[in-house]
C-alpha cells in the first residue's frame, strides 16, 4: 500500500471510499454479466472464517491451491463488486513479483493471490445493520441483502471460470447461519488457534498497525478490516469485556468472547467445521480428512506451519487458564468431527 501511485490511491478511494460510485459500478456489472454467470445455491462452497492470526489466510491459501476454486484476488482490486467489468477494462498483469504482505508475517502474495476482499459488499450494502462506533454486532442480512451476495458469488465464478467458491472474511463469524441457510451445500471451516500466541500475535499486529499511515488506515477500513491497528473495533458477540488493546488480558478476553461463540454457532451448523490450526501440521491425518469433507484432491501442504509459541508479555493467569480450558475442549471436539468420518 505504501508504493501504491497517484492514481491507484484515486482509484481505490472513488471505487471503495465512495458508496454511490460502488453501488453503480456494481448495478452494471450485474447488468451486464449476471444473466451469463453459472448459478451458486447449490454449489459446495467453501468458507474461512474465525479472529484474525487463527491461520485463516494460510488454510484459505491452501484450500485456493487444490485449484478447484474461483475467488477474488489482488487483480480484482480496486473494483471488486465488479470483477468482470474490470477484468475487461484493465489489462491482464502477469502475477508479479511475490511481496511480503503488511503484516510483515511471511506471507507473500502477488496481482493472482487470494484476498479477503468481500466484505466490501456487506460494507457498501448493510453497514448500518452490523457496523457501529462500538464494534461490530452480529449481523442476519435481509433475504434482498443475501440474495444480492449470492449474485456477486456468482459473479466471482463467472469471471473465474470455476464452479465453487472459496472465501476468507473473518467478519463472516457475524453471520454464519445466514450463510450455512443460503448456500446449504457449502462448508464454513473456522480456524481455532492456542489463545496465549494467538492473543500475542493480535496485540503485535494491533501495535503495528497503530502506526499505519492515513492512506493505510482508510484501506482497512474500505475492506472492512477492524481486527487491530488504527481502524481497531472489537466484535460484539457477548458481554463487553472493556480493557486496553495495549495488554495481553485484552486479546485473551477477545479470543474468549470469540470462541465461546464460535463454539456453539459451529455445533449448531452441520456444516461447519473448526479446524485447529496447529493440528494442520502436527496431525497428519488431519488435511487428508480436510480435503475428503471438501471434495478436493489432497495436494501436500505447502504453506502451513507451526505457529510460535513465544509469549513475552505479562497476562493474567485466571484468563489465561479459562482461555486454555475452552481450546482444549473445543481442539479435541473439533478433531473428533473432523477425523470420525475418516475412521469410520
């Protein structure tokens, strides 16, 4: 973002920051190409969602490179509710070179790399319901709302050329049930991550993004990234826990909150699933039993790795043992669901 042009800043903040310009871009696009785009309802979709640093953009990434899916991509920017009408507009790049992404965690992505890049339309379409200076509530769209969701998956697919869907967006946990009821035939993996190094690398990402620039900041925010940094605004699944960004206790709390809820919306939902993210590559019956539950040849991991579990900073022992209690029972309940098929 900071090597971004004069006029990709331009572009990005009339096609993304400015709503009308959004709404119209999209109303042509659905003109233009939904007729021809292939129908998504029944289609065995597939979605990554769960807190931020729980391992959802590697698990995406993996899933992305079976190759048997349609997502929208870096090339898809800054016009992502139109991705046909841009693909037409702009001229095919090559992939690039690979860069490490802002986060500085390793990841390295180039124009072709999956992004999660759709909760620009909830943004443009629903922010009201869901969006609040406080935080981000839980959301159930409208049937117009879902139903103009499902057309810009089928836009996605249409340009694409795929047949199944693949998202990551981690303000999906708002409104998984919605989702699971609209699209019955995909599957919703939600990435469980140990709380103190999940909680550690939240508030590292928090202190790094504190000192994004305004451009940076506004970018966050086009894409619905409220997760740390400047743009931070916690999701509001249960009783606020209050507290300083600043300190541990405030992520352990965050990933309690999360969790607890994720929990009993995953249980209730048959066709989602957690996936602890260390298991990825400590288990290894894991991804094979992964791959059978999403229809895809099981290709060799090669991104996933195990997390560092460094914690350097002071945190309170009662939140740490609660935090730890909840992942050792959701870890061993979400291999069970995941694994028994394959056993049986």
């Amino acid at each position: 973002m900071a090597d971004y042009s004069r006029l990709e800043r331009f572009l990005h903040r009339m096609a993304l920051g400015h709503a009308p310009v959004a709404e119209m871009l999209h109303d042509l696009e659905r003109g233009l190409y939904l007729k021809s785009a292939p129908e998504a309802r029944g289609g065995a979709h597939v979605f990554v969602s769960g807190l931020a640093r729980a391992g959802t953009t590697i698990l995406m990434r993996e899933i992305h490179a079976t190759g048997a899916f349609g997502s929208l991509t870096y090339a898809d920017m800054p016009f992502v509710l139109a991705p046909n009408l841009w693909a037409r507009l702009a001229r095919e790049k090559p992939a690039g070179a690979w860069t490490e992404r802002a986060h500085g965690d390793g990841i390295k992505v180039d124009t072709h790399s999956p992004e999660a890049l759709e909760e620009v339309y909830w943004r443009i379409f629903c922010a009201r319901d869901y969006l609040t200076p406080a935080g981000l509530s839980l959301h159930a769209p409208s049937r117009d709302a879902m139903a103009g969701y499902v057309d810009l998956v089928r836009l996605i697919l249409r340009r694409t050329g795929k047949t199944r869907y693949l998202a990551k967006n981690n303000n999906a946990i708002l409104r998984l049930p919605a989702l699971a009821r609209a699209l019955p035939a995909a599957v919703v993996l939600v990435p469980i991550r140990a709380p103190l190094p999940h909680a550690q690398s939240l508030l590292n990402q928090h202190r790094r993004f504190l000192s994004a620039d305004t451009f940076t900041a506004d970018y966050m925010t086009w894409l619905g990234h409220h997760e740390f940094g400047r743009t931070q605004r916690p999701f509001l699944l249960g009783p606020a826990s209050g507290g300083d960004p600043l300190t541990l206790d405030y992520w352990l709390a965050t990933w309690i909150s999360a969790y607890a809820h994720l929990g009993q919306t995953v249980a209730s939902l048959p066709n989602a699933r957690l996936v602890p993210h260390e298991d990825l590559t400590g288990h290894p019956e894991l991804w094979p039993a992964l791959c059978a539950l999403l229809q895809v040849h099981p290709k060799s991991l090669a991104e996933a790795r195990s997390a560092e579990a460094r914690v350097a900073e002071p945190h309170s022992p009662a939140l740490a043992e609660k935090a730890g209690a909840l992942y050792n029972h959701l870890r061993w309940t979400a291999l069970q669901r995941i694994l028994a098929p394959v056993a049986a």
